[in-house]
C-alpha cells in the first residue's frame, strides 16, 4: 500500500549562498514503511556529494552553492511504486 498523499511535502525555500538549506518531507503512510529520496531539476540526488545528506526524509545542505539552486521534489518509494511530491524551489541569493 502507498497512499497519496504526503503528510509533509517540502516547501520552498529561500537561503543565501553559504546557509545551511534543510528542505523536509514526511512521505506518505504506507505498508511496508516508504523510503525517501530526492530528485533536483528531475535527476536523482546523490548523497555521494559530502554537503548532502538525506535523512529520515530531509535533505540538508551543508552549506549552500549557488548551483544548488533548482526544483527538489521528495520521492517516496516501497515495493508497490513511488510517488513524487509536489515540487519545492530551493533559491539561493
């Protein structure tokens, strides 16, 4: 089972260049537990990037470049599908 609907979707997001940006995403119920990722201008994020780290649904950014700027949408997935949040806007200034 996957719900619908997101009990927390990100929302957008202004910080300037250098902040900490935490972008937060409770994803909706489902059975087994949904897991979150993350998806920037519609690719994966990776948290390989050692200023990313994702976490119990958010995704923290260390300290913000004005390249991590862009579109974030919150991805929760289980064995019966995914689902994407609305979008959020990350600005950076």
């Amino acid at each position: 089972v996957l719900r619908d609907d997101f009990r927390q979707p990100p929302g957008d997001l202004v910080v300037a260049a250098g902040e900490p940006a935490v972008l937060e995403c409770v994803p909706p119920r489902g059975h087994p537990e949904p897991s979150v990722s993350w998806k920037k201008n519609g690719v994966r994020v990776s948290d390989k990037d050692e200023r990313l780290t994702i976490r119990g649904g958010k995704l923290m950014v260390a300290s913000t470049h004005k390249s991590d700027a862009g579109v974030y949408v919150c991805v929760a997935t289980n064995v019966v599908g995914e689902k994407d949040s609305e979008p959020a806007e990350l600005v950076v200034f």
